[in-house]
C-alpha cells in the first residue's frame, strides 16, 4: 500500500535484448500528472506478481509488439509480427488482479489490446486481413495506422463517443492522434467503445463506470505535447490517487457488511471438494462461480468483517417443521465455526444471524439459545408470512396481511429479543410489521438490508416515512446491492442510461437518499451477496472498495466513511 501522498503507478516493461525496457516517454508522464513510476518486469511467479500488485495505486500498459493469436483461439497469418509469450501471460493475470482489486488502469496501444482481451473481447491479427476476410471496407480505404511521421506528429482524427469519461477528460468529441500498430480490437467484451478511426476501428475503450477504472486508446499519448494527451495522464492519475486513498483509508478504519448468504454455498463447496467438509469449508478462495465471499477476496475489497446469516425458508408451520429449521440453524453455526478454523485469517471476521424468526418455531426461549450459539441479529422474517409477523411479501396464495404487522406472539418475541439484548432485524416485514416493532420494542433495530420503496417501488423496500421512524428510534437503515431492490424507477432522472439501471451508481442513488433521509449516523451497508446480491460495478466482496472511493469522490469526509462502514451499526448493536 502507498502511504505517499503521490500514487504509484505500476508500467508493464517489453523484452529486449537487454531484458525489461521502456520508452521514457512513459515514465516521464506519469512523473508530469503527478504519479510516481515503477517499472514492472515480467514473471510467471505468482507471488511476485502478486507482490506487485499489492503495490500499486494504478497501472499503465504500455505498447509493443504483437499479441499472441492463440489467445484468441486463432492460427497465426503470415501478416502476424513478433510476439512474447512470456509477456502475454504475464500482463493477462496482471490485468486479472488489477480488473478484480479495481486499480485504475490505463491501456496504451498493445495495452489496450491486451485491456480487450482480458475483458473478454477479441483482436485482428492485422487490420488488412481481417477486412478483407469479414468483408468490411476494401484495404484500399483503410486509414493508414502505422505512420512514418515522427511519433510526436498527429496523422489522422478519432471521433469521441459524447458522455464518454474520455470525452470529458479530453474536452472535445473529435482529437488528431499519432498512430503505430496492425493490430486492432475488434470487439471490446465488457468495455465500452468510446472512440473510432474514420474507417471504422476501435480507437479507445472504457469502463462504464467511475471506479474499478479502465481506460484504452490506441494511440501513444506518451509521445504528443498536446493538451489531450496531457489530460489522459492527468485523468488517470487521478483516479490513481483516488484509490490510493481509499486503501489507505481502509487502513485505518474496520468495515463491516451487515448481511451476507455465503453459509447457502457450503453444501456446493462440500461436494466440490469431494465431500471433505474441512476443505470445502476453506473459504481461503473460492470459484467465483461457486460464491460471492471469500477471505481473499474480502481482503482485497479491504472488507474486515460480514454478518453470515443462516437463511430458513419459510416451512410449514408444524412441529416438524420447526425441529428442522432449529437443525439447520444449528448446523449452519457449527460449519461457521468449523470454516474460521480452517480459514486462515478468518477467525473473528464473521458474525451471525439468522434470516427467518420461523427458526423460532412458537418456543421463544430459542432466543437465548441462539444467542448463545453466537447469533447477534434474527431477522423475524422472509418471504411469506410466519407466527411472528406479516411479510413485505406473501407467498403465492396467502393474503397480504395475515396478522396486520405482528401477532400476539409476535409482541412476546420482541419481548424476549430485547430481554436477550437480541438486535431484531426487520428487512422482509411489511410496513405494519416494521411500525409495530418500532411501538413495541424498547431498544433500538437495524434493517440489515433493504433499499428505498420511494426510489424503486418493490414491496421488499421501505417507505421514507418508514425508514425516518427507523432513524428516529436510533436504529440504523443498511443499504443494499441486491439488483430488484436498488434499480431505479426513473434512471434518467439522474442521468443513469437504462443499461446500467441496477449497478453501482443506483446502489449509490439510494445509499444518498438514506442519508439526507436519516441522517450519516443512522445508514450503513449490507450487500446480500449469495443471497443473489450484486450488481454490475459491485460484483462481489472483492469490488466493495469501490464505495468508498465514490463517497471520497463526492467529498464525504474520512469520518463519515467510517460511519457508514460499520461504526453505525456498531453502534446499534452496543445499545442492544
């Protein structure tokens, strides 16, 4: 981590017959913007990249030869020129630790290629040949793209998408660039193109969001004087500061996530691992596919601690049924314990809860039980009324009220919680049933995770009137990142395009509105990944720095980043 005030910027070096080189020109920008260069050799030792990684506030790729085809699944043409093997591989898993932590990255020439691919995108072998065989425009009318001019001399113009980051950092729609390659990206997988040649190539490539930046651009900036191409260096410093800070501010500071489903990926991590439960309950790193949460990726999101919930469905309300609720609770705490032990590095970063006061069955002193299991929240409910309360959504075929907020046994249950310093969480309860608690209990409660019904009108979110009374009471509203929730009715009223209508940037819309609703000490953040939390821009655990870094952006102090971290929540728990 940096702890100068000037982020470090990590560049990729080329091979040659000396071993790592680089043009000054790279460098010299980089010192220009207010950066602080650090050359990067390659490796195939994974520790040392990741030791590299570790480094660095933002990371430059620089240009050179040519990509290897077989990285596209391709056969190599005879236009195709020199490659490096050992670079290919090397600035591809450098790319893929860089694209996970969101270090801000900046892809010149080659490196925007190799931006492209790791994105999930394609490259031409050479722009000649794939015209000619995908049948776009004859050669004849292609731009010329490896120029003879001086590398400091603009040859041809590229048009700049309008609304593009690159738009605004560059200040026009339309710059003179210098050109150098036959290679091209012809497909941006996941980024966005943002600018053309006239004939009709990728010129610049980028992320559609603010953080987790990537930016691409075909030409060499490092080698023009001009007022744009000082801006890109510029640009891209700054964000490099942006998450030098953030890292650094995590550095002093224990995040917290309220609520998270990761115990309902341990059966699928068992069988995975063969059936052995203390390797499949290593959640040192797991496949991304398997899961949303693990220790390394919660140390790369500079996540200190979540909430792991034991999620009960709502079952038949019988005797039977609540013996098996109580088991699986149980057994869900004993595999939570089993995982800090064979976990390094987790032991006391997760916490418990129960999602589903069905786990109760009509016996309240499982309350003290589970207390002293180690459970510190109970949701009282989920979806589908249970003995306790209304839910904010029935099951198919039950009434939309069933008891008008809570029950009479409901009254004793809230009772007991607060007898037992239980917090009570009331995501999933109907407004009634919310309203109810608030009148009844005598300690403040938490929504662990839920979003605002007047930003997006789904039943799952609470009213603002709600929400303030929630505040009122001294409790603490915890915003979060599960799609259907955080979307926005009307997107375009904060300028969000449809296509990233849910993402980060409605995730942050409604933590905003929480804020000058109730107030910085009565909010905080409860993702529900693994309980099908997440959205573009906050993908997993290992994404959540890039919250910190867009509340920095819009000039939220260090201590009220710390109170929406956990503080608040905190906070709440002392109280009970």
């Amino acid at each position: 981590m940096n702890n100068m005030s000037r982020p470090i910027i990590g560049i990729t070096t080329n091979l040659g017959a000396k071993g790592a080189e680089l043009a000054q020109g790279y460098w010299q920008s980089v010192r220009r913007a207010g950066g602080t260069p650090l050359l990067l050799p390659p490796t195939d030792d994974r520790e040392e990249l990741l030791s590299q990684v570790e480094q660095l506030d933002g990371l430059l790729l620089s240009g050179g030869g040519d990509i290897n085809p077989l990285l596209c699944g391709e056969e190599p043409i005879p236009e195709l020129g020199g490659i490096c093997p050992e670079r290919d591989g090397y600035e591809l898993a450098l790319l893929d630790e860089a694209l996970r932590r969101g270090i801000p990255i900046l892809g010149i020439c080659r490196g925007m290629q190799m931006l492209a691919l790791a994105a999930g995108g394609r490259i031409a072998q050479d722009m000649a040949a794939w015209l000619r065989k995908n049948g776009g425009s004859r050669p004849a009318e292609m731009l010329k793209h490896s120029q003879d001019a001086p590398r400091c001399c603009a040859t041809h113009h590229v048009e700049i998408v309008p609304g593009s980051q690159l738009s605004a950092m560059v200040a026009g729609g339309r710059i003179a660039v210098n050109s150098f390659h036959h290679q091209a990206v012809t497909d941006s997988g996941s980024l966005k193109v943002v600018a053309r040649a006239a004939d009709g190539f990728i010129e610049a490539i980028e992320t559609p969001f603010p953080v987790g930046y990537a930016l691409g651009v075909q030409w060499h900036p490092e080698c023009m004087d001009d007022a744009a191409s000082r801006s890109i260096f510029e640009g891209f410093v700054a964000k490099a500061a942006l998450y030098c800070r953030a890292v650094e501010l995590h550095g002093s500071i224990t995040s917290l996530d309220s609520h998270c489903d990761t115990p309902m990926c341990f059966d699928a991590a068992i069988r995975q691992a063969g059936g052995d439960e203390c390797r499949g309950l290593d959640f040192s790193r797991k496949d991304p596919a398997l899961c949303k949460v693990d220790a390394g990726r919660m140390d790369i999101g500079r996540l200190d601690e979540t909430y792991m919930v034991s999620y009960i469905p709502q079952g038949p309300r019988s005797p039977e049924g609540y013996a098996a609720a109580r088991r699986q609770v149980e057994d869900t705490f004993r595999r939570l314990d089993l995982m800090e032990e064979v976990t390094p590095g987790l032991r006391g970063r997760v916490h418990r809860g129960i999602e589903n006061g069905y786990a109760l069955g009509f016996d309240t002193s499982l309350i003290a039980h589970y207390k002293a299991l180690g459970c510190e929240y109970i949701t009282l409910c989920h979806n589908g009324h249970n003995d306790i309360c209304d839910s904010a959504r029935p099951k198919q075929g039950e009434p939309q009220e069933e008891h008008g907020g809570l029950s009479d046994y409901g009254h004793r249950v809230v009772e007991e919680m607060n007898r037992c310093h239980m917090l009570i969480d009331v995501s999933h309860a109907s407004e009634k049933t919310v309203m109810d608690v608030l009148a009844h209990s005598r300690l403040p409660i938490a929504a662990t995770h839920t979003c605002c019904r007047s930003l997006c009108n789904h039943p799952r979110n609470l009213s603002d009137s709600t929400l303030q009374a929630i505040a009122e009471a001294g409790g603490v509203v915890q915003c979060t990142m599960y799609g259907g929730f955080c979307a926005l009715d009307h997107p375009e009223d904060y300028g969000i395009a449809n296509d990233q209508n849910p993402s980060i940037l409605t995730f942050m819309v409604h933590l905003r509105h929480l804020i000058r609703l109730c107030g910085i000490d009565h909010v905080g953040i409860g993702s529900d990944f693994d309980g099908d939390g997440g959205v573009p821009g906050l993908d997993d655990v290992a994404s959540m720095l890039k919250i910190t870094q867009m509340l920095l952006a819009e000039g939220f102090s260090d201590d009220d980043i710390c109170r929406l971290w956990g503080d608040n929540f905190r906070r709440v728990l002392h109280a009970v």
